[in-house]
C-alpha cells in the first residue's frame, strides 16, 4: 500500500464529515436553524416538538461523524472508541425521530397540494434510507475493530441519511430525486476514488455499502410507484 497517498488522504473522512455538514446546515437553515429569519413553508406550519427534537439529534450525529473522524486523522483513537458507544444510542435515536418525522411527511404534504405519487416517492424513499443506515450502522458497529471496514460504512450510512437535506436544497425540489441521488453518487464515488488511491482497488465495504444503497434505491422506487406505495400513503394522511 503507497505510503504517501495514505498520509496525504488520513483527512478525507473529516473533509466528508466536513461537506456533510455544510449539506445539512444550508437544506435545514429555513425550517430549523436560521428559524425566523428566512422564509419557509415548515416556518409557517410551526415547529413541533418531535420535528426540533429531530433537528437536534440529527446535528449532533453529523457532528459526532466530524468529531470522530478528526479524532481518527489525529491518532486520538481511544477517545474515538469511547464516544462510539455515545454514537450507538445516537444512531438509535436519528432512526427513531427520523421515521416519526418520515410518517408524518403525507399529513403535512396534502396540506401543501402535493400529490400522492410524490408523497409516496418522498415517504418510501425515506423510509428505505432509514433501513439502509440502520444496516450500514449495524454493520459498522459490528466491524469496529476493523478499521478499515468500520470508517467506510459509517461514511455510507451518512450519505444515505442527507437525501432529505439534499431535496430541501435552493432549487432541488424541481428535479428530484437526481437533486438528492447525484450529490449521493458523488460522495461515493469520491470513496472509490480515495480507495483506488490508497489501496489500489475499491474496497469490499465500499463495493457492498454501494450496492446495497442501489438495492434499497430500486426496491424503494418499485413500491413508490406501486399501487401498495399508494395505499400506504393514504393510510398514513
């Protein structure tokens, strides 16, 4: 394995964690933390309890994602190990509020004229992504002596969880969902790419972290577009 390369690329999980970040806050800083001062449809519905304490547990993984990966690049890795139980009860609680937030998505959607295709696109979608990091996180958990495997899939299982922030983005709602896929596909392939560099050849978690989002993708657009997709939605309004 090239040495150099290694050395030159050990920031690449915190400049992820870093873009992550920025992804996030620019899609939530309408509804959530510019609240007030910038115009937004959430702003006018209100703000209810689960949807802020959402907000709040979904900041503080991303920031634990950039806190542990700084810990990693700066052979602070006790401390890293020691937060990873935090992250843990973190990730349990992102899956918890996010599906509550996903499952009051149609109520919400219908009061804003949107049709049920869209919302069952957005809702199973979502919810096929929440399955997606709940299995990458497992994994990762599973994995956390080994490096190499864990950092992959814990990068992959945040990717996944920004397609929300991604469709709220200035101007992304018109063309989704390349607005939330095609920003996804870059920070894979960016992974690939720094496999390649560093190892010669993708990694095995990269390859199955991938494929396994591109599974959940087509199931999640198979049922979107089904009449079972539909039904689950109005169900749900």
């Amino acid at each position: 394995m090239p040495a150099a390369p290694t050395r030159r690329l050990r920031w690449f999980f915190v400049v992820v964690a870093c873009l992550l970040m920025v992804v996030i806050a620019v899609a939530f800083a309408p509804s959530f933390y510019l609240r007030g001062l910038i115009r937004s449809r959430v702003i006018e519905a209100g703000l209810t309890p689960y949807i802020v304490a959402h907000g709040i547990v979904l900041t503080s993984w991303f920031l634990l994602f950039l806190v542990q990966a700084w810990m990693v690049a700066t052979n602070r890795t006790q401390l890293h190990r020691t937060l990873g139980i935090a992250g843990a009860v973190l990730a349990a609680a992102v899956l918890v509020l996010s599906a509550i937030v996903v499952l009051h998505t149609p109520a919400r959607d219908v009061a804003i004229g949107a049709s049920v295709g869209q919302i069952a696109l957005e809702v199973v979608g979502d919810l096929g992504l929440l399955v997606l990091f709940a299995g990458l996180v497992t994994a990762a958990i599973l994995n956390r002596h080994r490096p190499d495997v864990h950092k992959r899939l814990m990068m992959l299982a945040c990717v996944g969880l920004i397609a929300p922030a991604l469709a709220r983005w200035p101007g992304a709602a018109a063309y989704m969902p390349l607005s939330a896929m095609v920003p996804q596909l870059a920070f894979v392939g960016a992974l690939m790419t720094y496999d390649v560099v560093t190892r010669r050849r993708v990694h095995p978690a990269t390859a199955w972290g991938f494929a396994s989002y591109l599974v959940v993708l087509g199931a999640s657009f198979g049922l979107a577009f089904s009449a079972v997709g539909h039904r689950f939605v109005q169900s749900l309004v």
